[in-house]
C-alpha cells in the first residue's frame, strides 16, 4: 500500500468562527456540521513537526484494535544526563506503523500546536467550556475507532478524507454521518461514536469541551447564600417521620434559594471561567517567523512567571496555564534554561544535538522565550 503522506501543521484563521458551527446544532442530537472554514490541518509532513519538536511518548502515540500499541515499536531510547532512558517518537517508526494499518494519535495536541491551540480556545471563548483535542491520523485500512460516552460535548472535524461515523444514543438507536473535509460531526453528552475511514486515508481533529456540571452549579448557588442563615440549626431532626422530613427540607432549600441571584450566580461561574483561561503569551503568534538555529540567542521573557516540577516520570516547566515537559535527568538543563540571561541551543550540554534546538523553538513557540540574536 502507499503510506498516507503525514500532515503539515498550518495557520488557521482566527478567531475561528465557531458560531457558523453552533447555530447549526441544538445540543440535543448529533448533527452533520457543513464547512465554513479551512481546518487547522492539512497533509504535507507532520512527520516533521514530530522530529523538531523531539516528541515523546505518550505525547504520540499508535494504537490498533482500540488498544494502545507498546511504544518499543515506534520510539527510541535516549538519556540526558544522570536518570532513566526517555522515549522519543522515531518518524519512520510512524510510517511503518501505518502501513501496518495502526493509526496516529496526538491526544491533547493543541499543548503542542499553535493553530489548534487557537482553534480549541476559539470554542472555549464562545462556549465557556474547557477544551482538548485530539488529533487522530488513519490509514484506509484502519480497524473502527470507538471513541465512549461521555459527559462532554464534541466536535469531530474532518481535516483531510472521509471518516465514517456511526453515533449510538443513549436508547441503544444509531445513525450513520459521511464526514467529509471542513465538515465537523456534533456529538452531544451520553452519546458514543464509532468512526472509520471511508474511502482513503482520514486525518480528523476530535474536539472535546466539558461542560458546567451540576455540582458547581449547586456549589455555587449555595455559596451564594448568606452565611448567617447556612449557620442556623436545622428545623428537623433525622429521626423524624420521612415524608415530614423531606417536606421540611423542601420549604427550608426553596426557601434558602427564594433570595438567590440566579442570573448572578451563572454570570460568576462564567467570570470564573474566563479568568482561568490565561491568554496566549505575547510573542507566541509571531514565533513561526523566528526560526531557530544553533547559535541562535534567546533568553526567557524577563515577565513570565514559572515553577520546575517533578512528577517522578518527567520534569514540567510549568508557566501562565501551560507546561513544557523534559525527560527525567533534564533538571539541570531546565536550570540553566531558566537562570540564563541569554543563551543558544548548542549551550545545551547533555542534551543530543539533534534535539537542541527542538527545545529551543518550542520554548520560543510557546512565548517562554523570546529571541535576542538571530
């Protein structure tokens, strides 16, 4: 078979006009979205991107028959400095694996690519839902994928080929969508799909955004109420007759909410929102113009705010609502990214060249950095 060629990572346009996608659909069933803009992938050579940005596992990851593949098959080994081997993503590991029919998975990509990252936070911004996307590369002869129920809704747009989606309601019934390039599929909570690629390789970003539940918004509507009165003793005791009991707590929470700002309430949890989604860092759109080379200097933004953490499996530099992740053994490294006033990939002892200066524009590309000296 021809190995599907893998896809380049373009600019979307933004903001994404996510309302062209939602006027279209009630929240009630699934919905066939008909296009109305370029997507935030086409093929060319993600295979690229892979090695200069030096991903690793489980970042990428293959899987067959719905089952993660062992990444041995598909990474090798490196070390950088003192600690346990890292595994990074070998390309043409990649290709073999979908000529063997596995498929391509970047859960959560839009922490590594930026116009995702804006495609994602385009729906956030007009939904006040967190969001995350997968993107999922397919050969033809890809096995079903299942993706399960869940309290979420998505958007499963259709990047490049046709994937075949079969949605299983809650009630067991079915219905079957073509999704087409610059079309997205609607799949409302509860709700399981089954996808396939129909007539070729497929390339689809599935876009998850988690909706409001009713525990916060009960949390909220009781936070809203006067402590003084949540500090009264209860007008019952357990022990009371049942039926009188639950007719007292009805009269005492009707009455507790009788005074609550509802329309308020709903606008705090938005605030709430809104002011945890950080915006993206400045610089970070003009980064693809400031390629990186060895003896590019760089520096980190003098305002940018950053903790170094250690979660037993991998080093984060974590900083305004992202996070870089390093092999275990990179503490120093990290260090002395952080505490220089400037410095060049090639400064980055213990680190493979080939790998240098993938640290490099990433850390620029997420706006950490920024460049001093071309």
């Amino acid at each position: 078979m021809t190995t599907p060629r893998m896809p380049a990572l373009h600019q979307l346009l933004s903001p994404f006009p996510v309302d062209a996608f939602t006027r279209q659909y009630d929240n009630q069933a699934p919905v066939l979205l008909r296009p109305v803009v370029s997507t935030p992938l086409d093929l060319a050579s993600l295979d690229m991107f892979v090695a200069e940005a030096g991903l690793r596992w489980p970042t990428v990851h293959l899987e067959a028959d719905n089952e993660p593949i062992h990444p041995a098959s598909y990474t090798r080994s490196v070390q950088w400095g003192p600690g346990q081997e890292n595994h990074l993503i070998d390309v043409e590991a990649l290709r073999t694996g979908l000529q063997n029919g596995a498929r391509v998975v970047f859960p959560d990509i839009q922490r590594q690519h930026g116009p995702t990252a804006h495609f994602t936070r385009a729906y956030e911004s007009s939904l006040h839902m967190r969001g995350s996307a997968t993107a999922v590369l397919s050969p033809a002869e890809a096995d079903p994928r299942l993706i399960p129920a869940a309290a979420m809704h998505r958007h499963l747009l259709q990047c490049h080929g046709t994937r075949r989606c079969v949605v299983t309601a809650p009630d067991h019934s079915t219905e079957t969508f073509d999704v087409v390039v610059g079309c997205a599929l609607y799949v409302p909570p509860g709700h399981n799909v089954t996808t396939q690629p129909a007539n070729g390789p497929s390339l689809a970003i599935d876009l998850s955004l988690r909706p409001v539940r009713i525990r916060d918004l009960a949390a909220a509507e009781l936070s809203a109420i006067p402590r003084d009165q949540l500090r009264e003793p209860a007008p019952a005791g357990l022990g009371q007759d049942p039926e009188a009991l639950q007719r007292i707590w009805a009269e005492l929470v009707e009455r507790l909410l009788d005074g609550v700002d509802h329309e308020e309430v709903l606008e705090s949890l938005v605030d709430g929102f809104v002011q945890s989604r950080l915006p993206m860092l400045r610089g970070q759109l003009r980064a693809p113009q400031h390629p990186v080379g060895a003896q590019t200097r760089i520096r980190r933004r003098p305002t940018v705010m950053y903790r170094i953490t250690d979660n037993g499996s991998a080093i984060e530099l974590r900083f305004h609502g992202k996070a870089v992740t390093f092999p275990r053994g990179a503490d120093a490294v990290v260090q002395f990214i952080v505490e220089s006033s400037d410095w060049s990939p090639a400064d980055l002892t213990g680190v493979p060249p080939q790998h240098q200066v993938a640290i490099a524009q990433r850390l620029v590309s997420e706006g950490f950095c920024e460049v001093v000296h071309p």
